[in-house]
C-alpha cells in the first residue's frame, strides 16, 4: 500500500465529529467565580472525608477531588455504571436528592476493613446485606457531616441519608432535566483507588452563590467612594517645621553633626498625612505611650 493510500485510508476511518445540542435558554456551564467557590468547598471536604475514612476503617485514606461541572441528572445518571453504589440523600425540603456514588465493590472491601480485616479482598458488585447495610449508613452520616462542614453556609439546607439504590438507571433522584453539581473524586484506601461522584442539586446551592457579575448603580457614586475612602488606612505623621538645607550638607553629614531646626519651642508640631498638614498638635502621654493632643485644624485656621 502506497503512502498516499495509508493517508486516504486514514481520513475515511477518522470518526465524524460529536454534535451536542445546547439549550440557551438554560445553560448548564457553571460561571467562572462560581465554580471557583465550588472547588474550594469540595477540596474541603475531600480532605475531611479522607481523614474520617482513615479513623472509621483503620486505614490510611485520601480523598482527591478532580473536577466540578454542571450537569443535568439524565447526563450524570446515563454515565454512571449500570451496577452501582448510590447513596440519596435528602436535602431539606427539595424534592431532588443528592447522591454520593461509589462502587459497590469497593465500599463492600471498606467495610470489610470496619469488620476486623487486614488486607483487601475481591468483591463482586452486589447489594449490601442489611448489616452492610448498617455500616455504610455509618460511613455516609459521617460523610454528610464533613459535607456541611466544607461547604459551610453554602449550604444552609439539612441533610440526611434517604436509602441506597444500586441500578443508575432507576434510582430517579431528580428529574431528568434538573441541574446537577457534580463533583469527582478519586478515593485512595489502602492500595486501593476507585472513583466517585457526588451530585448535589443545583438549586440548592446556587442562590447562596450569588450573581456570577453583580453590578452595583452609579446614582450614588460619589458617596460609595467617600464611604470607601473613610475605611483606607494612611500614615499621619507629627513633624516640625522642615529644614533646608543642601545635598552637599546631607551627603556629608557624620555622628556628631548638629542641624539646626527652625520650629519656636512654643510652636505646636504639624500632623500630616502624605505631606499636607491637617492639623497641629503637641506632644503628650497616654498611659506608658506617647501620644499627639491636637490644639488646631487646618479648617480652624483657615
């Protein structure tokens, strides 16, 4: 075969490209400011999840998070494995739930772990027994209680363990076009690493975000910028009268050179702030401090 079939050949088996409709009128890409405050809250709780996982199975855990999207929950469903770990999980009074998914396999080897054992075993992908079951409630309230903590008053909602489905395809925590913040992770126990999801409805964290570019009116520019001003910390300094002098005096000077200041010892010291003076005032002592006790302003003397 020639090299210019070896080419054409390889322009006939290139995959057409994947189209994606999108709907404008409901975006599901998370604003740059707010999917920055998401990922700050979800590092949190992968830290805290690791270290409870470490005190609750008796094994040196990591959690890491990888990526945070927005997603309707029929995306997010359909890319889950069919056999799975799901935890629903209620959230106040919404109607959708969020779900915390994993392997069953692996959850199954933690709990393992729980049970007294030293070294990881093969699991198959089956439903947890009713004191699985037990366990792993224990693991997930555990779990819930460092989610509220990361997320803080991000979300402001209680929540609590619903029950556990194992099929993706049936579990229907929310409606198919309801939006997702989905959350990956990657879960280290032991030498074992597996993947995991958590899902949280949009609706309850978004209103605590707020505006992605807030804007603020104009009408009372002048006194935002004066209330602003007020709170900027500057310098005052309480100085004499300047001296003159030449840059052959200065350059000169050595310990032991006198330079003579022309300010009258009645003469109050000057309070500036970046070279205008404001007021004056004399030297005093508050307690064990020195201290300025103003005798005139600018606006009196003028």
């Amino acid at each position: 075969m020639t090299v210019q079939e070896h080419i054409a050949v390889g322009a006939l088996a290139k995959p057409a490209p994947i189209v994606e409709l999108y709907d404008f009128r409901r975006p599901t890409t998370l604003a740059r400011e707010h999917s920055r405050v998401l990922e700050l809250a979800f590092d949190t709780f992968a830290r805290q999840w690791g270290t409870q996982l470490t005190a609750s199975v008796r094994v040196v855990s990591q959690v890491s998070s990888e990526q945070v999207v927005m997603q309707t929950y029929d995306e997010y469903a359909s890319g889950l494995p069919p056999m799975t770990a799901m935890v629903l999980c209620t959230i106040g009074g919404s109607d959708a739930k969020a779900v915390l998914q994993l392997p069953a396999a692996a959850v199954l080897g933690w709990v393992t772990y729980m049970l007294g054992g030293t070294r990881p075993r093969t699991m198959d992908e089956r439903k947890f027994t009713q004191i699985e079951q037990a366990l792993v409630r224990k693991l997930f309230d555990a779990a819930l209680e460092d989610l509220r903590y990361s997320f803080g008053p991000l979300l402001v909602a209680p929540m609590a363990v619903d029950g556990i489905q194992y099929n993706s395809q049936f579990a229907q925590a929310a409606a198919t076009a309801d939006l997702m913040i989905v959350a990956s992770f990657t879960v280290r126990v032991g030498d074992t690493t597996t993947p995991a999801t958590l899902a949280i409805p949009a609706e309850v964290l978004l209103p605590q975000l707020g505006e992605a570019n807030p804007t603020s009116t104009v009408a009372n520019a002048k006194d935002l910028i004066a209330a602003q001003l007020t709170g900027v910390p500057v310098d005052v300094a309480l100085r004499l009268t300047p001296a003159m002098v030449t840059p052959s005096r200065i350059l000169g000077l050595a310990v032991g050179d006198v330079l003579a200041i022309p300010h009258p010892q009645h003469r109050p010291f000057e309070i500036a702030v970046d070279g205008q003076v404001l007021a004056r005032g004399a030297a005093g002592a508050n307690g064990a401090r020195l201290a300025c006790v103003i005798v005139s302003t600018s606006a009196e003397e003028n």
